[in-house]
C-alpha cells in the first residue's frame, strides 16, 4: 500500500506545468537618478521593451544613456534613438553601429551595417510599416537633416490593402507617454511633422494577417501559356472547366 502511495506521488510530479518563458526585458528605465517609464511598452511574445524618460529636451537631466551593455555609443538622456538602438539590440540580437546616428539615419545606418538582415521601405512601396519595423522620419529626402529627424517602433499596424489605416509607433522624447497613433491615407503615414518617412523591415520577420474586412496585400500574377498545336486539347479543356 506504501508503494502504491509513492508510486502515485512520483507519477502526479511528471505532469507538474511549467511557466512559459517571460518575454525578454528589453532593458530598465533606471540609467540615472529621476528617469522612469513613460508608460508605454513596444511588447509581442519575444520581448518587451519600455519607452523611458523623461524627455531630454522637455527639461529632463542629459545624462549619458547606453542603449545595451557594451554598447559602443550613448545618447544625451533618453533621446529617440536610444529607444530603437537598444529595440534592435534585445529584439534582433544585433548591436549599433559604431558611428553617430540621428534618428533619420537609423534606417540608412543599420540597412548598411546588416543588408542580409533588413530591407528599407517607404510608402512608394505600397506597403504599410508592420509591428517592429523601424522607422525614420526626416525633414529632408536624403535623411540626414540639421535637425536630426526622429525615430520610432511600430507596435501595432492596422492598414488596409488601399493603405488606408493606422499605425501606432513607440517612441522616446516625442509624446509624455512614449506612443502615438496616425492615419494612414495612400500608404503615407499622416500627421507626424515628418514630410519624409522610411523603414527597416527585418527580412525573416512574417507578414501580418491582413486588416479585417481586406483581403491583404494585391498580387501581381502572370500566366504564361504555351500556345503550339500541341497544347490545343489542354487548353481547350481548360477554357471548358473555366
């Protein structure tokens, strides 16, 4: 009877559940006396990345903020590109490139470093920025204004195959609570201040399911047809079945 007992007690421990593995903290918004989360979080099932502050050039401290350990660059507080650095780092393992960034050079800066990792789109592409693209905002075409532009996350992406919608982005030293919505109208993000905007794309990452009430992306199809003698009892059914 004894045996029945323990042998029951070890059976039951096989099937004990383990918690899920948490997603990955994207680092703390602790890198001075005073900083704190904003509020927001960029958060899918891998990681989770908090938007900090206070905003540095709304009265915060500028302190020097490093994105990662080891990272081989820091910003002046809690600046834009801070937040999509060390986004980049925990989402994608990848680290910064050593060279002074702004946040209209994010997308050029880490296109050149990583060109088997990322492909840069715009709304010339017909294609709107999905959850965890990266983007760069900029005065200028060529990205690289006085002003150093801006740079943000895409957290959710809600565009239809017109491309009309919106995306909501997660930033630094932009909005008190680190996020902000936008239409979308033509594929072009409205309403940021920014008449230029680009994006990494990482290539492995999957596309999200289309918008409710869309059938997703177009699709550009052609048919090729061998037309000879041969082929004219296949297409003669073919043209029967259709």
């Amino acid at each position: 009877m004894l045996y029945a007992i323990l042998l029951a007690t070890s059976f039951a421990s096989v099937f004990v559940a383990t918690p899920a593995p948490a997603a990955t903290q994207g680092g703390t918004c602790n890198a001075f006396a005073g900083a704190k989360p904003l509020g927001a979080n960029y958060s899918d099932s891998a990681v989770t990345v908090p938007a900090c502050g206070p905003r540095p050039l709304y009265g915060g401290p500028l302190n020097r903020v490093y994105p990662y350990p080891g990272a081989p660059r820091y910003t002046q507080g809690y600046q834009c590109v801070e937040f999509s650095e060390r986004f980049i780092y925990y989402k994608f393992g990848l680290r910064a490139p050593n060279v002074s960034t702004n946040g209209d050079q994010i997308v050029d800066h880490y296109a050149a470093a990583y060109p088997d990792k990322f492909v840069v789109r715009d709304d010339k592409d017909k294609v709107a920025p999905t959850q965890g693209d990266v983007l760069s905002l900029s005065a200028i075409g060529t990205f690289n204004s006085r002003s150093g532009g801006h740079t943000a996350v895409v957290q959710t992406s809600n565009v239809n195959a017109a491309g009309t919608g919106t995306v909501t982005l997660v930033e630094q030293n932009a909005s008190p609570t680190g996020t902000r919505t936008f239409n979308v109208q033509g594929w072009k993000i409205q309403g940021t201040g920014y008449p230029y905007i680009k994006w990494l794309h990482y290539k492995d990452a999957p596309l999200p399911p289309p918008a409710p009430g869309t059938r997703g992306r177009g699709l550009d199809l052609v048919l090729a047809i061998d037309t000879t003698g041969s082929m004219h009892p296949y297409i003669t059914s073919v043209v029967r079945a259709t």
